[in-house]
C-alpha cells in the first residue's frame, strides 16, 4: 500500500513571508522543503501540496502539467489558476493554525480520491465489485472501507441484519490483505453448542474428554497465517468470551487439556446482526471484548436501504445460477419494476432463495409480474393467457377423450358427441364443457393434487390453478 505523501514544498520569493508560512507549518507538525524556484519541482511520491507565492510565474500552467499534485494559491496573481481542480486559495501570508489546517485536509483528500479513481486500489476495487455487487453510494462506501482496513491486521466487526452479505465483506476484507494466500476459516459461533465451542476454536489434545481420541486442530490453528471469521459472535456463551479475549489480547492460546502455549497468528473478523451495545448493558456481552473487536466496525447496510442495486443483484445472480447449474431465467421490464419495490426482510439471501425458486418453476424462461409469488406482485398487470385457435382445442379435447381405448367414458363425457348436430353447436361452450369435465377428472385421478392433476393435463400448475378458478372448481 502506498504511503501517504508528507511533504509540502513551499516557494516563496518574499523573505519574510516564507518564514512565516514556515513558522505556522512548522508549528502545526508538517514536514516542510523551501523551493528556490518552481521549476526544480520533481516528481515526487512524497509531495503533499506545493504552496506557490510570490515569484512563480504562471501557476496554471505548472499545475496543469502536474495534476496529480495539489496547489495551493499564496499571491494574488494566481487568481485565474482557481479554476483548475488541483488548485485552491487564495491564502495570505497572515494565515493562521485553523485556516492552514483546511486546505492541507484538501490536500490530502484530493490525493486519497485520485488514489481510489485512478492509481494503487483499482485493482482492489476490481475485486470487491465482483464479490460485493452494487453501484449505490451505500454499497460504494463499504467496498471504500474494506480497501482501507484490508492491510493492516487490525480486528474487525461487520454489523448488520441476516443474509446482507456479512460474509462476503469478511472474505473481501481477506482477498485484498496481505494474509490472502492464507486460510480463511469460519465459524458460526451460534450453531455450535456451548460446552463444544472451545474445542472448535481452540482444538483439544487426546484424553481432553470423554470421546477425545486423538489431537484435534482447532479452528484458530487451521486460520494460522491467514483470516479467523467468527460469525454470529452476539451468540457466543459469556464464558467463552472471556477466553476469546484473551487470546486476542495475548496472541496466544492452549488446546482444551493442553498446556502448550501456541502463536495465533491470526486476523479476525467478527460479525453479527445483533444489538451488542444493547447485550452490553443486559450483561449478555462482555464490553471489553466488544471494544476489542470494534476496532474497525462495517456496518453493511439492508437491501431496502440500497433498492437501485436489486436490478444488477438480479442480473449477476441469475448469470451465476446459469453457471453453476446450466438454468437461468430472465425478467421483463414489469417484473424487475415489482422487484425493485419489494422491502426484502430476508436480504440478499431472500434474493438468491426466490431467483432459485423461479428457476424452478419456470427454467430458461421470461418472467412477468403474474409469474411471482404473490408477496413480489406490487403492482398491477393482469395475467395474460394466450388464446389458442378453436381448431387446435377441439384437437386436443378430443385426443385427451380417446388417448385410451380401453376407458369408458363417464357421465360428463357421454353426453359430448363427435359428430355435429343438424341444428349446429356452440363450441365454445361445448369446450369448456369437456374442459371442466376433464379437470375434474384429473383432479379425482390424483386425489385433488392440484401438481399432479396438471401433469396428468400437460400443463403447468398455475395454469390448471387459473382454470379452476375461471370454472368455480374448487
């Protein structure tokens, strides 16, 4: 990771105000070098901002061949440079310790957000937009503040509700660190139990305890060199708080049994959807060790709070089922609109469980607003049922009657005769007759599974659900 630039460069022809621009520099803790002329201007990774007074000649043009260096205007002769994003002032020569303060805060954000757009972290970003999908300025923000926190090895506590994801940010914080060609091992703290807890985190040596055979590598040994994720740590027995705490507060830790002091060289992350400051004062969590996870808190927001990204949520999650398991399913403009206005309770998660679910019911296929489970439908669009020409129904009634010769017709078939009355008939009606006749053949045949009725019709179980409803079948 680049180290942050240091050093301002000042040039200043008039005597006595560089000194005092030295003065007030010196004063605040900033690393200062006195410039005899502009142009012995290098470039230098450790330039924090060059403050250009009296005697330089043409500051637009010195700033706008280096744009990655910030100017900061000390003489009224560089007003016209103001209109360059890398040049800001104008400052006099009585600046005082709050005013100095300001534009050097500038001056490092403008190198901190060149560094994000253009320079050391792309590659990280990179990496985080496949793992973290999104394009809002809430999910923008997390993917900021992994790419911050990633290399170094300090603690980290990802906060938020069920199925948001909590674990992705784990494993990005991971793939961008300097530990990433190291385990990543997690543990769900809330799906095992108590009294088993220490022995999956800290293993245990042969005889421990009854059913202890032989030496088990805990958890933290398995993570060594690399990332310990430690999910749903809210859910952890107060017990083994006290002994996680110590551990991270001593670095090292013993098998249950054993009397080895073992290295823990380890990062962790912790995370949970609870409350922790809430258990602290309920005496369900241990403050200490909350303040010894919480040294870099991510809280990863709802999807509710980011309901722009659900279209590209959709997009990347049904690319990844079609990968995986060779069956997709595509959306119309209506039901991604319905989609989008959904308040998701279940997350991400929720997301992924219903484009499952679709490609279930409907492989390969175009989904309408009609097609999704009720609680998706939010707006209105009927459902459309395509019209077949009366030939092509009066075919298939008929192959459905006579497909087994050996069935005799029962009493709401044997009025239906194939040849046509002198009088004429009324098709429509008799088809619907013979429809309803047959629904409620299928129905009986498989004992009123309405799915198992619609495969004896070869149709789809909505279909047949929408005929029932269309002929008060019940």
């Amino acid at each position: 990771m680049m180290n942050s630039p240091q050093v301002i460069y000042l040039c200043e022809q008039n005597n006595e105000r560089r000194q005092r621009f030295e003065t007030v520099l010196t004063f605040i803790g900033e690393r200062v070098t006195v410039l005899p002329a502009i142009d012995e201007l290098a470039d230098h990774d450790d330039v924090l901002c060059v403050i250009a007074g009296s005697g330089v000649n043409d500051l637009s043009e010195h700033a706008k061949s280096k744009p990655a260096i910030p100017f900061i205007a000390a003489a009224e002769s560089h007003q016209p440079a103001l209109n360059r994003a890398n040049v800001i002032g104008p400052i006099d020569a009585n600046v005082d310790y709050q005013e100095l303060s300001r534009w050097l805060h500038y001056c490092h954000s403008y190198h901190r957000n060149l560094a994000e757009r253009h320079g050391s972290q792309n590659h990280k970003t990179g990496k985080l937009e496949s793992l973290l999908i999104g394009q809002g300025s809430a999910i923008q923000s997390i993917r900021k503040m992994i790419a911050q926190v990633a290399s170094s090895d300090a603690n980290v506590l990802v906060l938020g509700e069920s199925g948001t994801g909590k674990e992705v940010v784990a494993r990005g914080i991971h793939s961008l660190s300097n530990r990433k060609d190291g385990p990543f091992v997690p543990v769900n703290c809330g799906a095992i139990p108590g009294d088993l807890l220490e022995s999956e985190l800290f293993g245990h040596e042969k005889g421990a305890f009854t059913g202890a055979i032989g030496t088990r590598k805990g958890r933290f040994e398995l993570a060594q060199g690399g990332t310990l994720f430690l999910d749903e740590i809210g859910d952890m027995p107060l017990a083994m708080q006290v002994k996680l705490l110590r551990v991270l507060q001593e670095r090292t830790f013993e098998r249950v049994g054993g009397a080895k002091s073992i290295k823990a060289d380890v990062r962790v992350v912790a995370a949970t959807h609870r409350q922790l400051e809430s258990m602290i004062n309920e005496g369900k969590f241990r403050e200490d060790l909350f303040y010894r996870l919480n040294v870099f808190p991510i809280d990863v927001p709802a999807l509710r709070e980011r309901q722009e990204d659900v279209p590209l949520l959709l997009q990347e999650l049904t690319a990844r089922f079609k990968k995986e398991r060779g069956v997709g399913v595509r959306f119309t403009g209506k039901a991604l609109e319905s989609l989008s206005l959904h308040r998701w309770p279940g997350n991400v998660r929720e997301l992924s469980n219903l484009i499952e679910r679709l490609t279930i019911m409907h492989p390969d296929q175009l989904v309408d607003v009609s097609d999704l489970p009720p609680k998706y439908q939010h707006i209105d669009h009927p459902r459309v049922e395509p019209e077949y020409p009366d030939e092509l129904l009066e075919r298939e009634a008929l192959n459905s009657i006579f497909a087994d010769d050996e069935d005799e017709p029962d009493a709401d078939t044997a009025a239906i005769n194939s040849e046509l009355p002198d009088d004429g008939v009324n098709l429509k009606d008799m088809l619907s007759e013979l429809e309803t006749a047959m629904i409620k053949q299928a129905l009986d045949k498989a004992d009123g599974v309405v799915a198992k009725a619609a495969e004896l019709l070869g149709m789809r179980r909505t279909t047949l659900v929408e005929k029932m409803k269309k002929y008060q079948i019940k």
